[in-house]
C-alpha cells in the first residue's frame, strides 16, 4: 500500500507537490504558507543553479514538510526549538524514511546529530535567510544584502554549513552583486 510519503516524493513537478502539501494542510491542519514557498522555491532555484549534487526532489519536499508541526506565531522559545522534532515524529507517521525526517529535524541547531546531512544544510541556509527577508509581526523583513551579513556573520557565525559560501554567491547573483 502506497503511503502520503510514497505518494509526494513521486510527485516531481514542483506546483502539484505545492498542491499535495496546501490539501494536507487543509486536512491535517498543518503549518503551510507562503514563507514555505519561498524557501523551497529558492532551495530549487539553489540547486538548479548552483549545480549542487543533493537528491533535488527530496530537499524540495523537505523545503515543503520540516515546518509542518511550527506555529503560526510563537515566542515560546521551547516550541521554537521543538517544532522540527514534532514534525519529523508526524512525518514519520506518514511513511517517510529516518533519513528524511532526520533531514528535517536538523533544520536548525537545536538537535546535535552525529553526521549531519547535507541536505539539511540546505534547509537551513533557506529557512534562515528566508525567516531574515520576510516580514514579520514584530519587523519587517532586512533588505537582501543585511539578511545575508546576519545570516553569515549572526545566524550561522561559527557553524560548518558547507553551502554557505555557495549560497551566498547565488544570492548575490540574483541581486546582479559580485559576493
């Protein structure tokens, strides 16, 4: 029997995987909006681009799925670093494998994880500079150019990301700005 995981990850056009995750939202009340698309639209666009040798589909419906469980707005620092897990257990349920939602749970630096993948490396360049470039109910999104200093010189300062530089230099392409 086919399982939601089966049934996503065979799904390779990127609008109709959307439209899979918008009907799961809708019946399983999971987190998915805009900011979800921007990030996996610019893991896409990261990959495409950059020529980065990652399994492209299972980035993207990570992209799509890690942040199933966040809240919609929350400052409670506990459920900040929660999110990822409770969603990597719900994924679980869904049938994907370990090392998808492993992928999923080191989104951020809240778990330690021996061997980190490096699929979550990019899940964590787009969650963050995405977080950095939207608006938010307490702010407003940094312009491109600050959301990359704080990504590079905050966010990730001190942390063996090893597409940083390769982000970086893709984002500032995009903004037509030598890195």
């Amino acid at each position: 029997m086919e399982t939601f995981a089966d049934y996503i990850l065979s799904e390779k056009d990127f609008t109709k995987k959307m439209e899979i995750v918008y009907y799961l939202q809708k019946r399983a009340n999971i987190f998915f909006d805009n900011s979800v698309i921007l990030k996996a639209e610019l893991a896409r666009l990261f990959i495409d681009q950059m020529n980065i040798d990652v399994d492209k589909n299972l980035v993207i419906t990570a992209c799509l799925l890690y942040a199933c469980k966040k809240n919609i707005v929350s400052y409670d620092l506990e459920k900040i670093k929660s999110y990822a897990i409770e969603g990597a257990k719900y994924l679980e349920t869904l049938g994907f494998s370990k090392k998808f939602c492993k992928i999923c749970t080191e989104v951020n630096r809240y778990v330690n994880t021996e061997n980190r993948e490096k699929e979550s490396d990019i899940l964590e360049l787009v969650d963050n500079f995405g977080g950095l470039v939207l608006d938010r109910p307490e702010r407003k999104g940094y312009p491109i150019d600050e959301a990359m200093n704080l990504l590079e010189n905050r966010n990730l300062k001190n942390v063996d990301n090893r597409y940083l530089k390769q982000f970086k230099k893709f984002i500032y392409s995009k903004e037509g700005v030598a890195a």
